[in-house]
C-alpha cells in the first residue's frame, strides 16, 4: 500500500505540474554505455540500497506522501537492513575467494 500511495501522489503531481511523459525508448538500453543513456535522457535507478536511501531522503513528495512516522520507520528500518547486508560474507565472496586464502 505504501508504493501504491507514493506511485498515485507521483501521478497527480505530475499531472498537477503538466507534465508530458518522454519519447518512447525502442533500442536496448542495456546495450547503450553511460553517454547514450544519457543524450537519450535515461537515468539509471540507485545501485545499491544505500544510495536508494539516500534518494529517498532527498525526496519531498515521498516523504510528504508517507508521512514524517512512516517515512521515518520506513527509513530506519531499511538503513537496519543495509547494515546487515553489507556486513555479511556472501556465497558469491565465499566461492570466490577461499581458493585464494
């Protein structure tokens, strides 16, 4: 219910300020390098939830839509996951590098 709300307040607030949706995309972006992407005005989504946090802060609609307690334990309680991510030894690291140590 929290992305519907935060994808309906997007929604009407573009609708709000006029706003046109870009011109369709048929190539292949996964194929484009970073320039192509971005002459075709493409942006890329966070890469890692720590960055997607941090966009999440820096968004006033969001944080409107959500409300200051839910934005606030909604944030807090992904900052939580992160840190637990990105503390852990993955199964990726493992077989990678126990050959080598």
């Amino acid at each position: 219910y929290l992305e519907l709300a935060v994808c309906l307040a997007a929604g009407l607030d573009g609708i709000e300020k006029g706003m046109t949706p870009p011109d369709e995309v048929t190539e292949n972006i996964f194929a484009m390098d970073a320039a192509a992407r971005k002459a075709q005005g493409i942006d890329s989504l966070p890469g890692s939830l720590e960055e997607a946090i941090c966009a999440l802060e820096a968004d006033p609609l969001i944080l409107d839509t959500l409300g200051e307690h839910v934005a606030a334990n909604y944030i807090a309680g992904k900052k939580k996951e992160w840190d637990e991510y990105r503390t852990r030894v993955s199964s990726w690291e493992r077989e990678k590098y126990i050959i080598n140590y």
